[in-house]
C-alpha cells in the first residue's frame, strides 16, 4: 500500500471519528455521521482522498456487512413470519416497483427502464433498518417483525432483480428470451448451491474446525467462506456483495452462527464504515447545488410513497393502522442493494448520467434522513391513529372476525405471548385459573387457537382489543411485550379500562420499574435483575447451601434490589393485602396441602403452625368455599390452599408441613 493510501486511510478515520462524536452529541445516527465523513473528504467536498483508493476497503466493508446480515437471517425465523414475509413483502416490493414504474414511463422513460428505475426504488436499506432494530430492541416487537419480514424479502428478490437487468437492458426479443431463461437457471443453481453448503458441507466442515479450539483457526474457516463464496458468485455474473449475502445464509441454519457473528462483528463495524464512507463520496454536491428542488422534491415523494405503499402492506395483512404505519416509516429509504442493482444497470447502459446522479443524491438524502422518520415514528404513527377512522383500519381487519370470548370473571389477561406469556398460560393451566391471551403475531395466534387456546389477535394498546378480551372482569393483568413503547400504551390502556385490574408488567431493565409504575403499574418484574437472582440461585446450589437459607437470601437481594427501585405514591400506602411490601421480614404466601402431608387432616390447634412456628392461618380456600371465621377446631384437609402470615424466616421453615411426608 503505498504512502499516500496510508495517509488517505487516516484522514478517513480521523474526520470520521470526529463526526461520530458529534453526532453522539446530538443524537445522529452514526450511518449518517459515515455519509457525512464522505462528502466532506470526498471528491465534491475539501478533496482529501480519492474514491478510487479506498474502493477495496469499501468492497471488503459490504461483504463483511452483507455476510453479518445473511447470517442473522434464517429458515425458522421466516417460518416464524410467513405471512408476513410472503404477502406483505410481496404487496410491498411490487407496489413500489408499480409506481416507480408508471412515473418513470409518464415522464417519457422507455418501458425497460422505467422497470428498472422501479425496482430500484423498491429496495430499503437493511443495514439502517437491522441496526435500529437493535439497538431499539424492537427486533420482536410486532412492527419489528413486520419490518424484518420485507427486509428479508426484498433481499431474496434481490437475486432474481439482478438476473433480470439484461431484460430490463432491452436486448432483441429472442435473446430477452434467452437470457430469461439463462437468469431463472443460474437462480435454480445458486438456490442449489446454498442448499448443499448450507445443510451438508458447512455444518461437517465447521464441526472439524471447532474439534481444533483454535480460535483463530474458526475465524479464518469463516473468512474464507465468506470471500470464496462471494467470488463464485460473480462468475454466474452478480455482484460480489450479494454473494457475501448468500454466504452469510449458509452459515446462518447453523449452530455456530452466533459465534462467526461475535468474531466477524469487530471486523465488520470497522470496514463497513468504508463502505458508507465510500458512499458518501458518491454525491456531487455540485450536482446537488444545481437542483436541490428537484433532489428535495423527490426525497420527500420517495419517503412519503414508500411509507405509505409499507403501510398499505400492513393493513392488507389485517394489522392496526399504528403498527402497519410505524413499519412502513421503518422501510422508507432506498437501500444498499439499491446501489449493486444500479451499478449492474449502469453496464449495460440503463438509464442517462442526469438520472444515476439524481438517484444517487436522493438515495443518500433518503438514508440520511429515514433515522430520523424511525425515531419519530411512534408520535407519528400515534397521531394517525386517533384519526376519525373506521374500526377495522384502526384495530386491524382480524380483530373483527374474532368471536369475543366466553364472559369470565377474575380471569388473567396474558398480553404478549412470548417465552413469559406462554409458561403463565401453562401455570394458569395447571393452576386452573382462567386466562385470556392477547397477541399481535397472527401466525402464532392461528396456531394456539389449533390447539384449543382462548386467543384474541390484537395490539393491547387498544382498549377496544381490552374490551373483547373481557377487561371489564380480569383480576389480574400480565403484560409480556417485547415493545417498550407499546408496553407503556398498554398499561396506560388497562387502566383506563379498569382501574382495579391489577398490572403485572415485565420490562427488560432495572432503571425502567420506577417510570412503568408512575404509569400505573402495580408490579414490575425486570428482567435483568431476575436474570442474577438466577445466576446467584444456582452458584449457591454448587456450594451446598441449604434451601432454607436459599429461600432467605434470594428474598433478601428481591426485597433489597427492588425497594431501591419503587417510588412510593398513594397507591403504595400499606394496606393489609400488601403488607409483605412494607416490612422486609414480613411476608404472606399461598400452601397446597399435599395428602400425604404432616399438616393433612390435622386441627389448626394441633398444627403446631402459631404455637411452635409463629405462623398465622389467615384463611383457607377449600374448592369454591372461602373459610375466613376459623377456630382451633378446624381441621386442615389435603387440597386446602392455607394463606398463612408471618415473617419470611418462619414462612420458609413451615414450608415443608405442607409437601409429601416421606
């Protein structure tokens, strides 16, 4: 590498170190901070580095990105969301595809090229809208999934989109034919090719590696099927980049993905800053300066087309309009593979300079922008959706086919049906509590009505999907949403509702409880926190510590962990059905008396449980009977659920009364 590269390669790291703490500062994405570090040292700006030198980095930088994002997509996950992914990626891609065409062939463009144009502007941007996901942690929300649904669409149809630009190009009708076919056969082949490494050769050749425990050795296996699949590609004629995308797939259906992903990120992140970098470089801002009109005009057109045509997707899949919305703001922007599909197209000369420059300016414009459009997405989504608009838009076309459940009383409502939602359903289940299940994935809506689950599709936002759901009666509320924002609508929602329903809300962090419980919340279960009550459970396990001094600590650290977190507000007042919040020591809890056990047919004055155990019987539910006046006669049956008080020490020695006497 010569000097002056060297020197180059510093400017670009220094200017984009630089951007990247403004935009910290003021909360720019850092893809943009990237976009902007090009045009400033580029060719249109201050002139410091040729595009032309750092053109290999920037090549190494998207097969790196495209690899990372072909291994975090896999089958099961486009299981998980097929309807999603085949009819709303679908209605997606080829609407925009439609529009684009029909204005490019109203402006005079021939019919060729305005497909071309078209299918350029039906790519989005799956780098901005996979990290955005991520560092939102709404990659499972339900606008996430629906996002990512088109997102992997989009990038399947890539291959074919690809094929197809010598169509586009115009060639005689005969030789169209041909090369159509030509196209549908190297599809079929690299469709095959993936499938063989994918299942057979990937999977043995990784196994062998990993039997080395040589790191490096793993890092470098990975490495060379990246490039060397990518480089087989473009012998079939695509670019390199979409070959780094499919070699990501064949490593993504295994079991070591997760670990090729941990090793390759570092490598990524740096290179794939070239690459936008590189980007960046791409706008003549003289170009830029002679029409920023028209740039603006059609920036906006493309942002607002695409956010509605997404949107349009959604509602057609049945989704409310707030999330069908906030999903189409996600899939705005024209996107990365737009830029190999133009490249192809510029070979065989589809389109005029004046139009590749237009595309570009706004292309980058797009991305620029489309952060910002996501991160207001929710206020704008949210502002739609109070709207005079009919019901069915507003709540999803799904939730008026349901049948309203069976009217229950001090039944559970179960809003989220993920890992947390599922394992309430099935204690409820063995508890015999009733429950109602609300949940926004319709496939796994239609898959636990199958199995006989009372489960209402719906956002739990809404207080309409509340009220199918039997509000108006539930006892208890559990709110299990992967989606921050919706979890605070929702609890907002209950509430409105019925004020006495009490609010169970799982949230991921610790710092979260103290604001999800001034929305009203009356509990708060962090995931974080619980996670090392987990952790510090099982390590004591490994060291022998009996259960009942096990029993004790883990309440000790809940106790302790979560008081630091509560704001005390007039609903915490003490009252006696939560005494247990307000004295560390104090506690009530719930016994089932096994046949077998000491405590079974016994009278409460021979229980020994106040007497030698100072542990008080405040009353005992015996099937549907509630005995509340007790007296030193009554006798304890096996099967009573015997709610006793106490301090947590005595609670945890009387504990064993009630199990199976051995």
């Amino acid at each position: 590498m010569e000097t002056f590269e060297v020197q180059e390669i510093v400017v670009i790291l220094g200017v984009a170190s630089l951007m990247l703490f403004i935009a910290q500062r003021i909360n720019l994405p850092s893809i943009v901070a990237f976009l902007l570090t090009g045009m400033l040292v580029g060719p249109s700006g201050l002139q410091l580095v040729d595009e032309t030198h750092i053109e290999h980095l920037a090549t190494v930088g998207v097969i790196l990105l495209l690899f990372s994002i072909g291994m975090e997509f896999s089958i099961r996950k486009l299981l998980s969301i097929k309807r999603l992914f085949f009819i709303g990626g679908a209605i997606q891609l080829f609407s925009t595809m439609l529009v684009g065409f029909l204005v490019a062939y109203f402006i005079g463009r021939p019919v060729g090229e305005a497909l071309f144009l078209g299918s350029l502007l039906s790519l989005s941007s799956t780098a901005i809208v996979m990290k955005t996901l991520t560092e939102r942690r709404e990659s499972d929300s339900p606008h996430g999934r629906f996002a990512l649904a088109i997102m992997i669409f989009q990038d399947v149809m890539t291959i074919p989109l690809l094929l197809m630009v010598p169509v586009f190009a115009g060639q005689p009708e005969i030789e169209s034919g041909q090369a159509l076919a030509f196209a549908l056969l190297k599809g079929v082949a690299i469709i095959a090719m993936i499938y063989i490494l994918a299942n057979y050769l990937i999977p043995r050749l990784m196994f062998y590696v990993t039997r080395t425990k040589r790191r490096e050795f793993f890092l470098l296996t990975i490495l060379t099927i990246c490039f060397s699949v990518a480089l087989a590609t473009t012998y079939v004629g695509l670019p390199i980049s979409l070959g780094a995308f499919l070699a990501g797939l064949t490593v993504a259906e295994s079991e070591y993905r997760h670990q090729a992903l941990g090793d390759i990120l570092p490598f990524q992140e740096t290179f794939s800053s070239f690459f936008f970098v590189s980007v960046g470089m791409l706008l003549d801002l003289e170009f830029v300066a002679q029409h920023p009109f028209l740039i603006a005009s059609v920036t906006v057109g493309i942002l607002f087309m695409k956010s509605l045509l997404g949107a349009f997707a959604g509602i057609v899949l049945g989704l409310p309009l707030r999330i069908a919305i906030i999903g189409g703001l996600f899939v705005s922007q024209v996107g990365e593979f737009s830029f190999v599909l133009a490249s192809a197209g510029r070979a065989y000369s589809l389109g005029t300079d004046f139009l590749y420059q237009l595309f570009w300016a706004v292309s980058l414009f797009t991305m620029a922008i489309s952060p910002y459009l996501i991160f207001y997405s929710q206020r704008i989504a949210n502002f739609f959706a109070k709207l005079p608009v009919p019901e069915r838009l507003r709540f999803g076309q799904l939730i008026a086919k349901q049948e309203v459940p069976k009217e229950k009383k001090g039944h559970v409502l179960i809003l989220g049906y993920g890992v947390c939602g599922r394992n309430l359903a099935h204690s409820c289940r063995l508890a015999k509590i009733p429950y109602v299940i609300v949940e926004m994935n319709s496939e796994i809506v239609k898959e636990e009505k199958a199995k006989g689950e009372q489960v209402l599709f719906g956002d739990a936002s809404h207080e309409v999907v509340l009220r199918h759901a039997g509000i108006e009666h539930a006892k208890v509320a559990a709110i299990a949403i992967n989606d921050p924002i919706t979890t605070r609508r929702t609890i907002e929602a209950v509430k409105r509702s019925n004020s006495a329903t009490y609010t169970i809300t799982r949230t991921r962090y610790l710092q979260e409880i103290p604001y999800l419980k001034l929305m009203g919340s009356d509990a708060v279960v962090a995931d974080e926190f619980e996670s090392s009550v987990e952790i510090f459970t099982r390590v004591l396990h490994k060291y022998l510590i009996p259960k009942g001094e096990l029993y004790k600590y883990i309440h000790q650290v809940r106790s302790k962990g979560y008081e630091r977190m509560q704001q005390i507000t007039l609903e915490d007042m003490p009252t006696f059905t939560d005494l247990k919040f307000h004295h560390e020591n104090l506690g009530i809890e719930t016994e089932r008396v096994h046949p077998s056990a000491k405590i079974a047919g016994v009278k409460l004055s021979e229980s020994g449980l106040r007497k030698i155990h100072g542990v008080t019987v405040l009353m005992i539910k015996r099937g549907d009977e509630t005995l509340l006046s007790l007296d030193p006669d009554t006798v304890i049956l096996p099967g009573d659920l015997v709610i006793i008080f106490g301090d947590q020490d005595s609670l945890i020695n009387v504990h064993n009364l009630f199990l199976p006497h051995e």
